[in-house]
C-alpha cells in the first residue's frame, strides 16, 4: 500500500485585535473619511471581518458608516 504525505498546515497569523476597541471608539462617525478608507479594498468595497481584523459590533457599524458615507458623496461606491 502506498503511504501518502501529509502536507504541512498553513499556519495561522495572531488574530488581530479590534481597532475600535482597542482605541476605545464608541460611535464610529460617518464623516472621518480617512478612516473609513483604511476598512475598504482599492475597488471600493467593504473588507470582510477576518481582512480587517475589526469585532463584529464595529464591523456592522463600520459598514453603516461606510454606506451612508457613500450616500452623501464622501466616498465613491466604486472606484476603477
């Protein structure tokens, strides 16, 4: 019978800690442009939970934000 080789696991990185908890954030505002670019990709889409390391308290917030942002023109919706 043939032995077959196991393949080492990837390992997994430390989990990231919230940067709204960490900053000890309570309402993340709609108007800080700037840091709501940093939680969107280069397309101009929401980063899930498990790229940007945010709880899932401020991840639902963050994409509140996000959108009303986009709703007034703060940020694109798409960027090409």
């Amino acid at each position: 019978m043939e032995e077959r080789k196991m393949k080492p696991r990837p390992r997994k990185g430390r989990r990231k800690v919230c940067q709204f908890c960490a900053d000890k954030v309570e309402h993340i505002d709609y108007k800080d442009v700037a840091r709501l670019r940093k939680f969107t990709t280069e397309r101009g889409k929401i980063m899930p939970r498990r790229m940007s390391g945010v709880c899932a308290k401020h991840q639902r917030e963050l994409a509140i934000a996000i959108k009303r942002a986009r709703q007034i023109a703060l940020l694109p919706y798409v960027s090409d």
